[in-house]
C-alpha cells in the first residue's frame, strides 16, 4: 500500500499500487459524507478507499446483489430522477443526494425540494400498490443514494445524473 493524501479532507489514506495514478484520492469517511469540499474537486477518474469495515462484515439491510427482486421500485425512482433532471438541467448529484438521504432517513420534510415530493408521491403510490413496506421503499432509497455516491465521486458534479441518463436511454 502507498499512502496517499485525500483530496477533500487531506488526510492520510491507503492507496493500492494499481490505483496510484488515479488523478483524485477520496477517503472512505469524505466518500460517506459527502462533505461539501467534494463539489469543488474536479471530474475525473477518483480512487475511491474501501471502508475496511464493509469488508468485514456486508452490510445489513441492503439489497446488493438482489437488485432484480426490487426492479418495480428502483426503476421508477431513478425514472423519476431522469425525467426531473431533464427538465431541470441545473439540478446536481448533491441535490439528488440530499433528497435521498431525506427519504431514508425517518425524518419528517425538513430539506423540502421539488424532487423529493415527486419522489415521495410517486414512488410511494407504486410501492403500496405492489405490497412493499416502508421499510423495503427505504432499502431501496438507500440502495440509488449509495449509486449516486459512488458514479458523483467517479464522475464529478453531476457524475451520476448523466450517467442515468444514458442508462435508462439505452434500456429504452
Ligand atoms: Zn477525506
């Protein structure tokens, strides 16, 4: 391992010799947090630390690797995040961010935003329809918030918004 210095917080990390050209370093707690200094860090192709304790242990309630089995939510919440990006192409991965981690977290509206009513009527309404509990709906917000995370550290500002777009455009 080399050690190399995260771009937003400038701490100290573990960098694999495979990864040490990437342009950008983000350490594991910057890459949870999602601190604002992360907007300022260009695009590019960021190494992105493993948080040692996700390979101890897999995380709990998520549906990694199950994603088939939830199709009927996951496919209209990002549905939903495209059609709003395109009508809205100001809109950036830390909004989507914030919305999502409002819709997981059992908070009552506090970060109000547009897309996040869309995202609670709409999705709410497919989901009772199909039988899901709340607790499957918050799974599943989890599950595009860790998406979002991962594509806005790789590809920058709106590193996740533009790659959903083409996704869901190459489905059809
Ligand atoms: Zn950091």
């Amino acid at each position: 391992m080399i050690k190399v210095k995260c771009a937003s917080c400038g701490s100290d990390m573990d960098c694999p010799p495979s990864m040490e050209s990437a342009p950008v370093h983000i350490c594991a707690s910057c890459f949870e947090n999602q601190p604002p200094e992360l907007d300022t860090i260009p695009s590019g192709r960021a190494h992105i630390e493993i948080d040692p304790r996700s390979l101890v242990e897999p995380p709990k309630g998520t549906l990694m690797g199950r994603e088939d089995e939830y199709f009927d939510i996951l496919y209209p919440i990002e549905k939903i995040i495209a059609n709003y990006y395109w009508q809205n192409p100001n809109l950036k991965d830390r909004d989507v961010i914030k919305v999502l981690k409002s819709l997981t977290s059992n908070m009552e509206i506090r970060a109000w935003h547009s897309l996040r009513n869309e995202l609670w009527l709409m999705v709410d309404e497919i989901a009772k329809k199909n039988g899901r509990t709340d607790r499957e709906i918050r799974m599943c917000y989890k599950y595009v918030l860790a998406s979002v995370k991962r594509h806005h550290a790789v590809g920058g500002q709106r590193g996740y918004l533009d790659f959903i777009v083409e996704y869901l455009e190459g489905k059809g």
